[in-house]
C-alpha cells in the first residue's frame, strides 16, 4: 500500500462575501500517495488551483483539514507553516516567476538560501541541479537570455533543489509550445518523479494525460472522479 | 540570515535603473540638506568668529547687545567695577568697532579694527609673521590672514594705510580659527591706539573680557555684573546669544529650515515612490517567495536591507558631493562660509534614516498583505 503523502478532507474554501460569494472547494476530499503523478483536470473556476493552494499550505481553507505527510498542516502558526512548505514541497508555478535580475543558478539557489545554506555552497549545489534538468553552461545567465522551455527547466530545479517530497506545479505548459510543454512533462516523468516523492500536476492540457499516473476531474468546486488511475 | 540579504542586496544592485533612481534621489535630498545646514552652520560660526578668535572666558556687555558687532559702549568705571568683584582673576577691556582705511591705490576698504588691552594684549592672535611687541610701535597693526585679506592688496610687514587721516602701518601678519561673517578684513591694535585713530561715542569700552579664579566664580560674577546693570557671559554663552539671533531674528533661521525640509520632502517622495514602485515591481517574486518558504520576517529583513543600503550609499555619496562643492566653492571664493559639523550630518543622517524607514514602512506593508495564492492565479 503507497504512503499518503497528501489528504484532505472535507475542505471548503470561498471567496467573496454575502451575494459576492463564491464556492470554490465544496467538501473536497482527496489523498495523493507518494510515487504517483497525479493530475487535477477540469474547466476554469472550478476550483482546481483553490485546491492545489489549500492542500500545499498556502491558502487556509474555511473548513476542513489537510494533512501532508502526517502533519496537520493547518494547525501551524504561520512561520512553522513556511519552514514546513520549504523543506517539504517544492513549487512550479505557471509563469515561474523567476527572479528576472539573478543568474539562473542564484535562482536555483533561493529555496536553500532560505534554508540558511551558505551562498557559494548554495549556487554549486544549484549548478548540480541545473546539470540534472539539462542546463548545463547556462548557470550564469539570467533567465531572460533562456527560451520559455529553458526558464521551467529553471523553475523545475528551484522546485528541486530543496528535495522536497512533494512537487506542485501549476498549469505547467500553459506558457509553452505544445511540443516544449509535452517535452518538460516528460522530462519531470522520467527523471523527477521517483517512488519517494509526489508530484501534483493541475492542468487543461490534455496532451500530457499519458504520464500521469492518475487523473482527476474537477468541476464546480467538487472532485466529480478519476479519468485515469483511481478514486480521489 | 548572510546569504537572504545577499539575495536581497543583488536583487536591489542588479535593478539597476532603479537602484540609480533610488541612489540620485537620496544623494540629492543628502546634497541639499547637508548644503544648508553647512551655510548656516557657517554663518553661525562667522558670526561668532570674534568670541573664537579672541578666547576670552568671560565677555561683559550692554544687555542689548546681540552680535559681537553689535557693540555699545560701556563707562570706563564699569572696568573698575568688574576687576573688583570677587572671583576675577583679570578684567581687560576691548574696543571692537569699524572703519574706512585708504589704502595705497587710493581706494578705500571697510575693516572691522579690535583694540586690545595695551597692557596685556589679551586676546591677540598668534602671529605668523612680524614681533607682536612691534604692536606698540607708532601707527602699528596687525593685519589678519583670513579669507578676506586680499581684499587689503595683500598686506606685508611695512604695508601703510590710512585710518581716518592717521597713518598705519601692518608690523604683524596672523591667524585666526575663524574669519568674520561680513566679508571685511580684521586688524588688530592697542586699546589706545583705537580710540586715538577712531570716532568715538562718550563711552568707549565694547566689551570687558574677565577671566574668573575658578568655574564656580562665574555665577556670582554674573549675578554682580547684572547687579551693575550690564550682563556677563561665558564665551558659549555669548555664542548661543548670537546664534539665536541670526536663528530667531533675522529671516535666515527660517529660510534655511525652509529649504532644509523642502529637500527632505523632495528625497523622501523621489525615494519613497521609486522605492515603492521598485517593491511593487518585485511584488510578485516577493509572493513567490512566501510560498517557497520565507517567513514575514525575512521578507521585512530584505526591504529593511535594500532600503537601509539604499539610504546610507545615498548619504555617503550626498555627503561625498557637498563637500566636493564647498572645497571647490572655497578654492574659487575664500569667503564661501559653509562648513559640515558633525550636528549637519547628524541631522542629516536622521533625515535619512526617516526617509528610508518611510520608503520601506509602505513596502513592507504591501509584501506583507500579499497572498502567495496569488501567485498561483496570476
């Protein structure tokens, strides 16, 4: 039986008050296990990056619990919350938000500088990681100088550099090409995505269902149940 | 924490368009701060350049008087009044007044003349060329080496001159610590020999310089002094009388405090919005670092850094650039009375630090409200 690495239950999240108010997780329950891909598919608003916010520690949720492997996530003060999303789970986000004025390396870098790893020692570890998603050489140069795929190879490896056990990346095609953004999924498939670590992927691109190990649907602020894999 | 304010350091330096913008912006509000404050503080000390260069403990006036050029003269039995009050070790009177001399191209020139104890001489400056016994010999002057003394065609030992139809002759060359605000050149004589050469009213002693036994004479002095109806002061005394005049009554207090806070006002705004925009640039890195796992407190120590850096490069640099000026401005025009004191760069320095603690109070209150979940919908 696989480890949960994520559960959730019964969360609900809104937005807005009084006629305003939105619904966005209505009594959502999931468990994500380590050594699975698991996708969270569905329309837009229907609550998929709300859940990815709630289960990764960075958005409370009004109702519920999320555990992450085993801790009560919710239930920590603010700082304890931070030191547990950096030394825990590592983020993708969809416009990768990499530090435009840093050389690649520096950017890599940050999740260690954060955990008080010394600068030099930060950026050759950062240099290995960069060597891993394929971007050797290019450690000095700031991420404008890089294509669109390059920069989420980036933003992959400052996902990774923490060793996280948890990866949660964020629409990560969504600001590529069709054959870029296929080729950087396959890419975390192949060489991120191991037995000990859970990577949670939410997505509209279909093109990308082949290396998921499981899919799941959302829509109107409930998971509806699995195109691919099991149950949520 | 070394390696969040390197990050923090390279994320403000490497901005350079920004970084330049936040750095002209504070060296500017620097450069005209300290710049004013450094005119006035001249202006003060110029003002005060008698009591300084004189160095008398004690100085006894009219209770009018409110400049040391401002003088009104006192009956010679005051003299004897105060040399007799217990606790004065010695009492000298002083003739401080101006005149016209004509000099030998046949124009005429202001000066301001001090007359000094004949016996004593107390309060002469050192010479650095001539006797100082040469003093009392006939005509004799002593011809100060400051900024204004070109104005005399460069003087030398044997120089003459005329004062009020008498002759004069320069037999000495000093220095002084300070020159005078008015821009005329200063000579010194003997008391006799200032009144002899000068017009004068019916009472003849500008001040009496009192030197007391001991500190803890200087009250009863005082108290006797007003008792006579005339007013002694210590010599800082004397100098804060002054400066509270040029401060309080003359319109140069004002303006000077003026323009001092429009320059603050001016490098707190500059600073300030382009701090901020450079913030909100960042914002949402900023937000992405909060989701990667920094706390508030790092966030806060990272903006406290760029600011603070910001704000002391800035002051260095203002500070660099002030004292370029004066020292270039001095070369050009050996009157330019401004002067950085060590209070010019504590004022300024407080000013900074408001600016920079304004600029990064309104940044860190945004990073602060920004959620990391933002991140993720943008």
């Amino acid at each position: 039986m696989p480890q949960v690495a994520i559960q959730a239950k019964n969360v609900v999240k809104s937005f807005g008050v009084g006629d305003a108010r939105t619904m966005a997780l209505r009594e959502v329950s999931l468990d994500a296990y380590f050594g699975e891909m698991l996708y969270i598919v569905g329309p837009s608003g229907s609550g998929k990056t709300t859940l990815l916010s709630v289960v990764s520690g960075i958005l409370r949720p009004d109702a519920g619990t999320v555990a992450v492997e085993g801790t009560s996530i919710w239930t920590l003060g603010s700082d304890r919350l931070a030191d547990f999303r950096l030394r825990k789970i590592g983020f993708v986000f969809q416009d990768f938000h990499l530090f435009p004025r840093l050389t690649t390396a520096e950017n890599v870098a940050i999740p260690l500088i954060l955990k008080r790893q010394q600068w030099h020692e930060a950026i050759e570890v950062a240099k290995g990681y960069l060597d891993v998603v394929g971007l050797k050489g290019k450690a000095d140069l700031p991420p404008v100088k890089l294509s669109g795929g390059e920069q989420q190879r980036v933003a992959i490896a400052r996902a990774i550099a923490g060793q996280p056990d948890i990866l949660i990346m964020d629409e990560p095609t969504a600001s590529l090409d069709g054959d870029t953004g296929h080729a950087i999924v396959e890419f975390v498939r192949t060489h991120i995505f191991n037995e000990r670590r859970c990577i949670v992927i939410v997505t509209h691109d279909n093109r990308i269902y082949e290396f998921a190990t499981r899919v799941l649907r959302m829509e109107d602020g409930h998971l509806i149940g699995a195109e691919k894999g099991g149950s949520p | 924490m070394r390696g969040i304010l390197k990050l923090a350091y390279k994320l403000l330096v490497k901005d350079r368009a920004k970084f330049a913008a936040l750095l002209v912006g504070i060296t500017f509000a620097v450069f005209l701060m300290i710049q004013m404050l450094s005119m006035f503080a001249g202006i003060l000390t110029r003002s005060s350049a008698p009591v300084f260069n004189v160095g008398a403990s004690m100085w006894v006036m009219d209770p009018a008087v409110q400049t040391v050029a401002n003088t009104i003269g006192m009956p010679d039995y005051i003299l004897g009044a105060v040399r007799s009050i217990q606790g004065v070790a010695y009492a000298v009177p002083l003739y401080s007044g101006g005149a016209l001399v004509k000099l030998s191209d046949g124009t005429f020139q202001s000066v301001s003349i001090l007359g000094l104890d004949d016996t004593s001489l107390f309060g002469r400056p050192p010479l650095i060329e001539g006797r100082i016994e040469d003093i009392y010999a006939e005509n004799a002057f002593v011809v100060v080496k400051d900024s204004e003394y070109r104005k005399l065609g460069n003087p030398r030992i044997g120089t003459e001159f005329q004062v009020n139809d008498h002759r004069g002759v320069i037999v000495g060359i000093a220095k002084v610590a300070s020159s005078g605000l008015f821009g005329v050149p200063t000579l010194y004589t003997t008391y006799a020999r200032a009144l002899q050469y000068l017009p004068n009213p019916r009472f003849t002693i500008s001040y009496i310089l009192v030197e007391p036994k001991s500190e803890s004479d200087v009250p009863r002095i005082k108290q006797q002094v007003k008792a006579l109806g005339y007013m002694a002061l210590t010599k800082h005394e004397f100098v804060d009388r002054i400066s509270d005049f040029y401060k309080y009554q003359t319109g140069i207090g004002t303006n000077i405090l003026i323009m001092t806070v429009m320059s603050f006002i001016v490098g707190l705004s500059v600073s300030g919005q382009t701090f901020y925009t450079f913030v909100l640039e960042n914002l949402e890195r900023f937000g992405a670092l909060k989701a990667i796992g920094a706390k508030s407190r790092e966030l806060i120590f990272m903006i406290l850094f760029q600011a603070g850096f910001t704000a002391l490069t800035g002051y260095g640099l203002g500070i660099g650039a002030c004292a370029l000026l004066i020292t270039g401005a001095k070369l050009r025009l050996p009157s330019y009375a401004s002067i950085i004191t060590y209070w010019n760069l504590a004022v300024a320095f407080v000013m900074v630090v408001i600016i920079a603690t304004v600029s990064s109070y309104l940044a860190v209150r945004r990073v602060l409200r920004i959620e990391p979940f933002e991140i993720f919908r943008s």
